[in-house]
C-alpha cells in the first residue's frame, strides 16, 4: 500500500510534542510491514527531500508561522495527491491540510485531530476563521476520524461524526532490548512545560512527600510557563532538565521510580510518554484527563487520579518502583493491523 501522512512537523523536530514522535512510530511500523509511506510536512530553512527508516519524507520549506504548528508552505500545492492509495492527515487547523483538502479532486482520506479538537476549546480569531472556511469540512468529509482513546472520542458528540470515528491508541516504539535498569530514586515528568499540564501540582505533591532522598526531575520544553513554575518551587531536590531527546531521554525513562502525568486540561487526548514510560517497566500516574488513563487502569499499569496534589501524593507511595509489563495488545504489530483495516476501507 502506499501511504501518504501529511503533517506540519515531523521529526526531528520533537520539540512539536507527542504527534511527531507517534507519528514517526506509525511510519515505522508502517515501513516494517512492508508498506510505502511519504510525509509531506514542512522545515524552517528549505525545500528537500530526505529518507528516515525507509520514509521518503518531503520537507517543504516554511514562509511565515501563524501559530505553533500552522506554517505557510507553498510548495506543497504542487505535489500529486492521486498517486497514493491511502492519505492521512495529522491534525485538523494546518495549512498542509487546507492544501489536500482544495486540491485533492475527490480523493480519500482519514484524519487524526490529535487533542486539536473539539472545535469549541480554546479559540482564537484564527482558530474560529480556519473552522468556518475549512475545519468542519475537512473534519465532515474524512471517511474516518482517528481518535486514541475513548476519551477523546466523547469530544466529537454531536458533531456528526461519531459514527464515523475509530478509536485506536497510539503507537509507541518498545526497545528491542530492555536492560534490567535499577531505578534511581527520582521521581519524573516529561512533556511540555504549559501551565494546563498540571506540573505545579506535581510540585506540590512532592515538597510533602517524605522521602526526602528522592529528586522531582522535570524536562522538556518551555510554553511560557517555566519562569513561573520555578518561582512556585520551595524544595531544592526539583531539577530542570530543559528538552530532552534521543539517549538522554532513553536515560530519564528507563531510570526514573516512577513517571507522572498531572494535567488538568480536559481535553488532553492521550500522553504518549506514559506508554513510553511502560515500555521500560515503569509506573505511571496520569490524571483523569489523560486519554491514556483508561489503559493505564485497564492494564494497571499504575495510577489514575483526580488532578490534585494530596491525590497525586497518595498514589505516589501507591505506585513508586512497582513492577509494569506492556500489554500485548498495544504492542504495534496488533495496532497496525487496524490501522491497515481502516485505509483499505477509505480507499
């Protein structure tokens, strides 16, 4: 099958968040299958084309940024849809999409809003312009809709297309070779540095937690929140680490007692790194928002709890350093089979 994924960002550029590191995972396991996957995506400095781990992927050169991840590319307008036998968009508001959708001719395609959705949340000018001339139509005309969890799944009720929504979880890559690592006694969160992630809750947990050789590491990149968040900070073992990729953050995963997820945005759609974090045999405690929170209970995989600090206190006792396997039923190969069930269907 060849397969077109048409995303704002692709890796390396990690620090875009969850949707480009699972996106590479998909196009991997894509690849291992012996499918033919393209990524039409954008970069900062030129037009050129490149192959990561078997993916031809086209870098169209970026004119102007409107937003975190709406980035002008003109190139792409120039490139031939038809070709392919299933097309996927990665996100709903971006430029790429606005792109396939016009010049398309009919052509199929599922989309994967990726925690961009629902329409309603957080909507600047931009945001409700985009949707009048072109969301909700890339959104209604999509054969299927791509959601990660039930959760994020409720968001799209009365919209007129539940019925046409899937649930499939993210796909994380589990390392082939998982070395029996002594957790260090720290405590980690990993993802983006927003005031909606809930990290100053973390904070206030683990100032009473009475472990006191433990350390609270927290890392990755800053969304206008870190100064703040570090003048909330009373203990001394809270360390920053600032992005982390590749080994360094292979080291923190595979390292940590246990990791956690506080958010407190209602419309969080997954967190990919909880399942990266039990890929190593590390717990989890993620807050009921989370999109992961029903694997992490139906798989006790760790904690689920409301987003507050006593709460998140009680169940760090609960969970630190206990012993997690992933499930077999998230493990790629089982996920990809539905993935190859839905494109043969919108073909």
């Amino acid at each position: 099958m060849r397969i077109l994924l048409i995303t704002p960002a692709f890796f390396p550029e990690n620090k875009y968040g969850g949707p480009v590191e699972s996106n590479l995972s998909l196009c991997r396991e894509f690849v291992k299958k012996g499918h033919e996957v393209t990524v039409y995506t954008s970069h900062n400095k030129k037009t050129e084309t490149k192959e990561i781990e078997g993916v031809k992927v086209h870098y169209f050169k970026r004119y102007l940024k409107l937003s975190n991840n709406f980035f002008i590319t003109p190139g792409m307008a120039f490139m031939d849809f038809s070709k392919f036998d299933a097309v996927h968009l990665s996100e709903l508001r971006t430029f790429q999409n606005v792109l396939f959708y016009f010049l398309r001719k009919n052509k199929n395609y599922v989309i994967s809003c990726r925690g961009t959705f629902p329409l309603e949340f957080q909507r600047t000018a931009l945001k409700k312009i985009f949707d009048f001339f072109a969301g909700k139509k890339i959104l209604e005309n999509a054969r299927f809709n791509i959601v990660s969890s039930e959760k994020e799944r409720e968001h799209f009720k009365d919209k007129g297309v539940l019925n046409k929504t899937a649930v499939i979880p993210n796909i994380v890559s589990i390392p082939q070779k998982v070395k029996n690592t002594k957790s260090k006694k720290y405590i980690l969160y990993l993802g983006r540095i927003h005031k909606f992630k809930g990290i100053d809750l973390l904070v206030k947990a683990f100032e009473k937690f009475n472990k006191k050789d433990f350390k609270l590491l927290i890392a990755g990149p800053d969304e206008d929140y870190l100064e703040e968040l570090k003048k909330s900070v009373k203990s001394k073992n809270v360390e920053f680490r600032g992005f982390v990729s590749g080994k360094e953050k292979e080291k923190l995963l595979s390292e940590c007692g246990v990791l956690v997820l506080p958010s407190i945005n209602k419309h969080e759609s997954f967190g990919n790194v909880a399942l990266e974090a039990v890929a190593y045999g590390k717990p989890v405690i993620v807050s009921e928002f989370c999109g992961v929170s029903e694997y992490v209970k139906k798989y006790n995989l760790g904690e689920v709890v409301k987003a507050d600090a006593d709460e998140i206190l009680k169940a760090l006792y609960r969970a630190i350093n206990k012993k997690v396997r992933f499930p077999e039923e998230l493990k790629a190969e089982n996920l990809i089979k539905k993935y190859e069930g839905i494109y043969g269907d919108a073909a």
